[in-house]
C-alpha cells in the first residue's frame, strides 16, 4: 500500500506516493530521479548516500521518507547555484580530489554541511567530519585539501556578503 509524502528536496516541493518501507534514498532516486545520491552499502557505513536534512548531514539510506517531512533536504544535484557550481565543486575539480567520483556526492554534502557550521577548520575537523565517508581511491589527502580551499572560499564570500 502506498503513501503519500510531501518532501521538499532542493528547495523544491514534492508530493510522491511510495511504499512506506521505501529508504529516502530510494525515493530520491527512484521517484524523484535524483541519481547523485549513491547507493553504497546500504547499511549506513559508507556515506555514499549522504544528504543534508535541515543543515545536518544524514545517510538517507538509514531514513526513512516520512521521518522528514517539513524538513529541508539537500542532495548534491543542489549545490550548484544559478548555473554557478558550489566552491566545493570547484576546488575538488581544481585540487584532483575526486579519482571515481563514486563517494564524491556523499563527501560533498558531509563538507557542506561542515564549512556551514565551523568558521575555523583545520585538517583534524575536517577528517572528523568525513569519516563516515569511505573513499578507495584517493587516499583523502586531496579531499582535506578541498575542502580547506572550498571553506576558506565559504569564509570569505560570507564575510563580504555579511560584512
């Protein structure tokens, strides 16, 4: 029997109806058409499916739809704005920090959700932040470095925009 649930994705309001044992992954992707939410494990260790719901990041395997009506979810087909790709884009694509690309989705929207909410991050935070995200292809090295760029980036457009 199916249910309907009102999500707004992207700033976007969505009525879909779905199974009710559906994953807000699976919704995301199979009702909304919003691939850039990997499946990975599917058990919550691998953060391939990670998205922000009201400013936090979440592994939206682990939830389910109905748990976050009314809230705001973020996946990464949103981060670009007015055609403008997101500073953290921009810097994995500057610094080689994706190889795959499979974890990239999951990696960007655990970094969003922490240039967000800490102004002053050093390497330690950030690997703190993203160790829920597993990468096999990059060592994470590369991956510190963008985020560092893309948060300093962050810092500086807040303060000129606020300042």
């Amino acid at each position: 029997m199916k249910k309907l649930i009102n999500l707004t994705v992207n700033n976007e309001h969505h009525e879909v109806w779905t199974s009710p044992h559906k994953t807000l992954l699976e919704v995301l992707r199979e009702d909304l058409q919003l691939t850039g939410t990997k499946h990975g494990c599917e058990l919550g260790e691998c953060g391939a499916c990670t998205v922000i719901i009201d400013g936090e990041p979440l592994l939206s395997c682990l939830v389910l739809p109905s748990e976050v009506e009314g809230c705001q979810i973020e996946t990464v087909e949103g981060l670009a704005q007015h055609g403008k790709p997101h500073p953290l884009q921009k810097s994995f694509v500057e610094l080689g920090a994706a190889q795959c690309g499979y974890c990239t989705p999951g990696m960007l929207m655990s970094a969003k959700a922490l240039i967000e909410s800490e102004d002053d991050l050093d390497p330690q935070k950030i690997r703190e932040a993203l160790s829920g995200n597993l990468c096999r292809c990059t060592g994470y090295a590369k991956i510190i470095e963008a985020v560092e760029k893309a948060s300093l980036e962050h810092q500086s457009t807040t303060e000129t925009s606020h300042g």
